[in-house]
C-alpha cells in the first residue's frame, strides 16, 4: 500500500476509534494500540509532509505558544440560564411554558447541567476551524490551539451517517472527570506544583493556556448540548439535532432524556440530586429545554436567558465535622474574620478544611466552639459555611470563643466601629493590611499584575522592600531576582507586567485603591461622573457625591475619608509620576435626553431595568423610582399598578415598552 492511501486510512480508523471512545462509549482497542496507530501515522507524515493537513489527528498540539489570547465575535450570543431554585419554581417554569404555548403536557428535554466552562466549536464544511470561550456571551476569547488539543473534539465531522453541512456552530461544556481530577492533582504534588481547588477551575486554568502542550496534558472531556448558528441543515427539535451531533462524532451526554410536564421536570430532577454524587463528573444541576425549536421561537428569549429553558439548582451539599481550631484572618481593610479549621471533610467534590464564621455576633449566636462538632454546607463556588452545632455532640472541656482584643497580626489594639459587626485592626501599617492591599491593588480587576502572587507578596512585604501601593512601581529585576521561587526570567516578567499595568484606566485604578465599599461597579459610576479627571475626584464633597446616582451616604463618606488623609494622596500622586496613566473616558455627547427623568414600572419584557436604565442615562437622561410632578415620561410594562394611575393622575405622559425603544431609536 502506498503511503498517501496508508495515511488516509489511519486517519479513518483513528477517527473511527476516537468516535467509538467518546461517543458510543464503547472502546474496542487498548490505548497503547491507539497510540502505535498514532505514532505510525506520525512518521508517514515526517516522510511525507505535503500530506498533512491540518484535521490529521497528529495536529492536536501543532501550534506553537500564543502571546494573547485573540478574540471571536459569537454570531449569535451566548445566553446564560434563568435559575429554578426549588421543585415548585420548575413547576411554575412549566406553568409558564403551558401558557405560551397555550398546550398541556409540554415535551422537555432534560439534561445534566455540567459543572465546567461553556465553549463554542466551528466546523466549516466539516473541518474544525475554530473555537473560543463564552465571554460575555457576545465575545469570547480565541482558544483554538487548546481546543484541539481535547481528543474527544473531532477535528473533522464523521461523515459516515450524514454529510457535513457549510456551516456548524456548537455549544458544549469542557469539564474534568472526577477520576480524571483525582490524578492530575496527584501529577501536580508529584511535580511540586500546587493542587487545583476542583475540577472546575482546573479546567478552566487548562483553557486558559498559552502553550497548548500544557493543555495537551490535562485530562479535559467535552460534551455538546446546543447549537450556534448553522447553514446547510434544519433540525425540528433537539432530541434530532443531538442524535446529529452523535453521528458527526461530537459526544453528547448519555443522561440526557425526554421527558414531559412538570412531573417529568421534578421526576427528572429529584432522580439526578439523588444521584449526582455517583456520577463521573461534577454536576450543579439540571436543565430542561422546550424540545421543539418552533415552539423555542414562538416562546422567544428575554435578554440574557431564552424563555423556552431553565437550569434547576440543586440544593447546597451539608456535611458533619469537627472543628480543631479558629484562626482570625485579618483583611486589607483590618477587618478581623474567624475561620473555623475543620477536620477535612469531602464535600460536593472538593475536600472542605476551612469554614468563615463572619463574626463575633454570629459565633455567639450560633454558640460555636473550638472542639464543636458542626454542620458545614456548601452552595457552587462559595465558601462554606456553618449551619448549626450539633450539640449532642460536644465534649465537655469546651468553652464560648472570643475574638482575642488584638490583631492577631501586628498586636495592635482593636475596635468595633459603631454599627458594625466587624472588628478591626486600627493600625494601617499592620503588614496584613499592606499585603492585602497590594494584593488587591495587583488584582484581576484592578491593576491585573500577572505574577504578583500571595508569596511574592508576603516576601516582599517581610523584607520590607515594599510598604505601600506605590513603591510597586520602583522595583528592580535585580530585588526581585533575590526572592525565593522567583528565577531571572520571572523577575523580569514581573518587572514588565508591573510597568505594563500603568496603563490602565481611571475605574481600574480607583477600584485598586481599595477604598472600602468602593468596588468594581461604583468605581465605573465615579469614573463616569468624573470624566477620569482625578484632580475632581480628589476635591469632591459629600454633597457632590451624594447626589450621584447609585451613591449613599455610606461610600460618600469613605471617599471623603480616604482622601481627607495626606498620605493617600501622596501615594496616588506617586504612581502618577511614576507613569500611571488612564485611558480616555468615553462620553457620549450626544445626550437628547438631558434633564428629563423617567420612571419604569411593571416587567419589561425585552430588557432588565438595569439594562434600559443605562440605555437611558447613556443619553443623558435620569430614572427615578418614583411618580412626582418632576417626572416626564413613565415607561409601563406589564403589571403596572399604583405608579400608572398616579402618572395618569398628574396628566405625564406614559410610554409602552416599544414606545420606548422607538424614542431611543429616534432619538
Ligand atoms: S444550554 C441558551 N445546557 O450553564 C442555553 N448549558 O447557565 C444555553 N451548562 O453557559 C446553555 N450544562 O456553560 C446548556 N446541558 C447544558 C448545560 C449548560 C452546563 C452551562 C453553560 C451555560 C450555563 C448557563
């Protein structure tokens, strides 16, 4: 056989072995045989390389490290799910689909709602050309190279059962098996690197790689569960356009079913939180969709989430253990936490040993002690928490524990602002306090410092080499260079990333301050308000502050405070001269509706409030919550009560939703 035919057919049964593997389940070879098929087709294609081409599963790792990440435009957004809480929330889901539909006993498929991260996968004319993430549902990020890399994605459509259309968008979840999981944490101890907290986020930092031949070695699964935008081939429900998937060789979920009304949602449901802990794969729910894709269209979606499908939760995972201790964490903003150390206790799949108690009140409150065995649960990616003591169980040595008067940390005294719970550490200079600051300031959403981890942090912080925000920015490789863990090549990354973060932009750089109660969202309030003028800023008065939307008098107070104090201001100047720079705030000029306020009532049915709320102030219009002789336009959706008549009462004029959007449209 010559090779060209030789390679051709390895190529088939490598593909045909990969579709037995990963969606009929059911392997017929050893892997060491799989791989020699592999290896032999590799060195066909050393000899030959004319005849590679770029779907041979010898490509999975072809390309070389990227810089960045590049970003794709999903053709059509990626939609998140509405949540049902409980049984009678997905009975009410089923209500509301009868009535849409105006039909009893609605057909639902169900699925498994997967507990990893949502990705879209391209096939033109049956290729794979590429593949991101989900983004903000509208944009994701470019992660073809590791895409590639997971053997259950075929890099070319099975055409034996049905021919590849133009066109093929795919949505499916990437996750990590819970063996799978088990082992790569066991491969990271034994290379000294540190554990991944649960499948979930390893599978994450897996995607996120720039060097695909680190991907290549985690163990990442697929399963398809919904289609983009598709050309060439139209599909009356999902249940057909699954079973295609199948027979294109994109491996679907075998729990999937069919099942119909609300019984079959709650039946469905009830069935997989029984059994979910049994289950290969972490999973934080369910999902049911409307089966059939007219009766989909006819029920429409809302703006971020379809009306024809709803993810049940499940009910938080609970547990029992045993404290042995409780440490007090102190925050960068001083404020001191409890933190139960508990007996490791396997939880929901990862092994919970820390637990937040929040406070003194609520220690007492719930009468928790050091030796107390404790119901712990926890809900998705949040900390766990304490639900009660079981008191049958304590031993009789224990006694009520009591947040020690001062910082753990530096010994300085501490107090109990008045009308708050926590206690804090009033010493500003506390080393806890700066490396949280710094942390912070080095943070995602903040100045986004890549490198600046918790260790480096901690070093540099002991040693003293840095003790505010701003000295960041006269590190030197060489310091840098004499820190443990960290080599030449990372000094000199961490040199760079630091002076590539001063470009940044003025809500970034006000968020990274740290300034309490001022986070992510109120810092792009402030920027907005400000024009990114910071001289403004720091001038500003309560009242100034105050009468800014969206800003009480809490946070107008802790601004007032954090610039009332000389060294705050020297430390922002500082990074200002040390090259600091924001980007241009854009404003829109165009504001047609300034000086007009309108008011919503009732549900809008196209977009959230906080949607049409920034549509409106974008053009410079303002949205009260109430109905006064100042108001001039109330917008009705449906439901309106009370407001409507006062509106009609005052003679202001009332708007529909769609009298709305034509006013924005023309405006
Ligand atoms: S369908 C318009 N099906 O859950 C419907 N999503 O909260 C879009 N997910 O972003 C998603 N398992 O990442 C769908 N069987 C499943 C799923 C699933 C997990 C994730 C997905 C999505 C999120 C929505």
């Amino acid at each position: 056989m010559n090779s060209e035919k030789r390679i051709a057919e390895l190529r088939e049964i490598l593909q045909d072995h990969n579709y037995r593997y990963y969606v009929m389940d059911d392997p017929t070879i050893a892997d060491g045989e799989y791989d020699s098929l592999l290896r032999e087709l590799q060195s066909l294609e050393r000899e030959n390389p004319k005849l590679v081409t770029s779907d041979s599963p010898t490509q999975r790792v072809g390309s070389h490290p990227v810089s960045e990440f590049g970003t794709i435009k999903h053709r059509i957004p990626m939609l998140s799910l509405a949540n049902a809480m409980n049984e009678a929330e997905l009975v009410a889901f089923d209500g509301r689909i009868q009535k849409g539909l105006d039909q009893e006993s609605v057909i639902y498929m169900a699925e498994p709602k997967l507990d990893g991260l949502g990705v879209e996968l391209v096939y033109e004319n049956g290729i794979f050309i590429h593949g991101s993430t989900r983004g903000d549902g509208f944009t994701g990020e470019d992660i073809t190279h590791n895409l590639k890399t997971i053997r259950g994605i075929p890099l070319s459509l099975r055409t034996n059962d049905l021919p590849a259309p133009p066109l093929l968008e795919i949505r499916g979840e990437v996750f990590i098996r819970k063996n799978d999981f088990k082992d790569l944490n066991e491969k990271q101890e034994l290379n000294e690197k540190s554990a991944f907290a649960n499948p979930r986020n390893a599978a994450a930092g897996s995607l996120r790689q720039l060097d695909p031949t680190i991907t290549a070695e985690r163990p990442l699964s697929i399963y398809c569960y919904e289609a983009g935008m598709i050309n060439g081939v139209e599909f009356v429900d999902h249940a057909s356009f699954l079973d295609s998937l199948k027979k294109w060789g994109l491996p679907v979920n075998p729990f999937i079913k069919i099942v119909t009304g609300s019984k079959g949602l709650t039946q469905f449901h009830q069935e997989l939180e029984d059994r979910r802990n049994d289950l290969p794969y972490e999973i934080d729910g369910t999902v049911f969709k409307v089966n059939n894709y007219n009766k989909r269209d006819d029920l429409g979606t809302r703006s971020r989430s379809p009306r024809w499908a709803i993810a049940g939760k499940f009910k938080a995972q609970q547990a029992t253990t045993v404290i042995h201790d409780i440490d007090i964490q102190v925050g960068r903003t001083g404020a001191l936490t409890p933190v139960a150390k508990l007996e490791p206790v396997y939880i929901a799949g990862v092994t919970v040993t820390n637990a937040t108690l929040h406070n003194q009140d609520e220690i007492i409150r719930k009468d928790i002690r050091i030796g107390d065995t404790v119901l712990i649960e926890r809900a998705g990616d949040v900390i766990p928490k304490v639900m009660k003591v079981i008191k049958e169980k304590r031993p009789n040595w224990t006694k009520p524990f009591q947040i020690p008067s001062a910082c753990p940390v530096c010994q300085h005294e501490t107090h109990r602002p008045e009308g708050e719970v926590i206690l804090r550490c009033g010493n500003i200079s506390c080393p806890r306090q700066i490396k949280g600051r710094i942390q912070h300031f080095a943070s995602k959403l903040a100045l986004d410092i890549d490198g600046l981890g918790e260790k480096i942090v901690d070093q540099l912080v002991n040693e003293d080499l840095i003790q505010s925000i701003d000295d960041l920015f006269v590190l030197k490789q060489d310091t840098l260079e004499k820190l443990d863990r960290l080599g030449e090549k990372s000094a000199e990354n961490l040199v760079e990333a630091i002076s590539n973060s001063k470009d940044t932009t003025f809500a970034r750089f006000i968020y990274a301050l740290g300034i309490r109660n001022v986070g992510e969202h109120i810092a792009k309030v402030l920027e907005k308000q400000y024009s990114g003028n910071l001289t403004e800023f720091q001038n500003t008065t309560v009242e100034d502050l105050e009468a800014i939307d969206e800003i009480g008098p809490i946070v107008a107070e802790t601004v007032i405070q954090f610039w009332s104090d000389d060294s705050n201001k020297k430390m922002v100047q500082n990074c200002l001269d040390y090259g600091v720079r924001f980007a241009d705030v854009e404003v829109n000029l165009h504001q047609p509706f300034a000086g007009q306020t309108f008011v919503f009532t009732g549900s809008l049915q196209q977009l959230t409030r906080k949607e049409a709320k920034d549509i409106l102030e974008d053009l410079g219009g303002k949205a009260s919550g109430a109905v006064s002789e100042k108001t001039d336009f109330v917008i009705a959706g449906s439901g309106a009560g009370s407001k409507l008549k006062k509106a009609s009462d005052l003679g202001i004029s009332i708007l529909t939703e769609e009298e709305f959007f034509d006013k924005v449209k023309n405006a």
